[in-house]
C-alpha cells in the first residue's frame, strides 16, 4: 500500500471535495466522485484495478474517521456505514444506465460515501492552514455590475457573500441580505430599476468591510477570532488580491 502522507491526502481530499461539490450542483452528476475513489484507491493499492479490488484499502483508510463505522453503529437511523454504502456505490458503478430518481439516489450515496474519507484523509494532514479549506479562485463582484448580476452570481453558486473592491481599492464583502432588502417591498416598477442599478450607485447597501489573511497562517489562529463572515484569502505579494475565501461552511 501506498503511503497517503499529509501532501497526499490534502491533494485527494480536495479531489473529493470539489466532485462532492459539482453533485451537489448536479443531482446526477455523481461520476466525478467515482472517478476520485478510484484515483485514491488506486494510489492506495499501488496498481490501476477496480472499485472492487479497491475496497480493502479504502475501508482501511476510511477507518480512521469515525464517520464509517463508530458513528453509524450508534447512529444507524440517521448515519450509514461504509462498507454498505461502498457496495451501493461499487454496484451503481458497474451499471450502464443511471437516470432520473435511481441517479439522484445513487449521488446522495456517492456523495455521504465521499464525505467520510475526506474526514479520513483529514485525519492524515499536518498541522493544518487556511489554504487547505478556502475555496479557491473565488468568484467576485464590482462595483459597476449591476445588482441583477450579483444576485443572479449568488443564485447560481448558492454563496451568501462575494468579495468586492470598494471606492478606496479595500476588499469589501457584498451580502445576500444586503441585496435582499434592497430589492424587496418596493413596486414592481421600483424593483426593476434597483435591478438594474450598478452597485456602485446602490446606496442603501452596505459592504462589510473584509477581514483578509494569508493563506499559509495557522487555521487555528484564524478561528480564534472567526465571526462566522466569510474571510478573503490574499496573495503574499502584489497585486494582493483574492485567492480564496474562507467560510464556516468549508470547515465543517
């Protein structure tokens, strides 16, 4: 078996993760998590295989998180173990047609079955920092989009918060609540010329002034302060601007 140091797993974590997260956007889109099981059990087995060759290995591996096995024995109503939902996932993946209702079905087990060896793989990394859980390349906002595109952007991606360069060039955050109640309780003829204001003349809406780190700072030293709004991740060196950004969400 192949040795999954702390740079490994990082790296197949993240592979999990972002397929996790393209099903989630996707409710059949569940193929890009089984072609990261097999990348991982294949660098596990040491050889190219299959899901069912590959099963002893990632089960030991999915060990060290208490999510396979501890956790679901206690909590069998709400919580499945691995090795059933790894023979779910291994079927589904030896079936040629996955449509409708059965595919969406197959996803959720894909995605719970991911879910459990990122919190293994979790358990192999080093001393961790910020740029192991901000999601990468964010998307932005500026100020001379008009509001209907940074709502549609929030909509799209399900963000609640998108970075924004301010008049003074100072990374600002720009709120899903914030747009909220400036579009909301006003005519239909109002809501329309607010949809189609740039922000920059949305005077009503306020932008939260961004808290910014490094991405190489200690994520323990970042929580002791963390509020809860998103963090923006900087580049160390000009121009400084977002490489990430940090939420509570992606440290769950």
């Amino acid at each position: 078996m192949n040795i999954v140091t702390p740079e490994v797993a990082r790296d197949f974590r993240l592979q999990l993760q972002q397929a996790r997260e393209d099903a989630l956007k996707d409710a059949e889109a569940f193929d890009g998590i089984l072609h990261a099981l097999e990348r991982l059990g294949s660098f596990c087995l040491g050889r190219v295989e299959n899901l069912y060759s590959y099963g002893d290995k990632l089960r030991e591996l999915a060990a060290l998180s208490p999510l396979a096995i501890q956790i679901p024995t206690a909590w069998r109503e709400v919580h499945t173990p691995f090795d059933v939902l790894y023979g779910l996932v291994k079927a589904a993946r030896n079936d040629a047609m996955h449509i409708g209702a059965a595919a969406r079905h197959i996803t959720i087990h894909a995605i719970e079955l991911a879910l459990i060896l990122e919190d293994a793989l979790r358990m192999c990394e080093e001393p961790k920092c910020v740029n192991d859980y901000m999601i990468r390349d964010p998307i932005c906002a500026h100020l001379w989009q008009p509001i209907s595109f940074i709502r549609q952007r929030m909509l799209s991606n399900s963000f609640s918060f998108l970075p924004v360069k301010d008049h003074e060039g100072q990374w600002c955050l720009v709120s899903d609540l914030g747009i909220a109640k400036y579009l909301q309780g006003h005519s239909n003829q109002e809501r329309k010329r607010r949809l189609a204001t740039p922000l920059a003349d949305a005077q009503e809406i306020s932008l939260l002034p961004a808290k910014c780190v490094g991405g190489h700072q200690a994520l323990n030293s970042v929580l002791a302060d963390f509020d809860g709004v998103p963090i923006l991740v900087l580049r160390d060196s000009p121009p400084f601007e977002p490489t990430g950004i940090l939420t509570a969400f992606d440290l769950l």
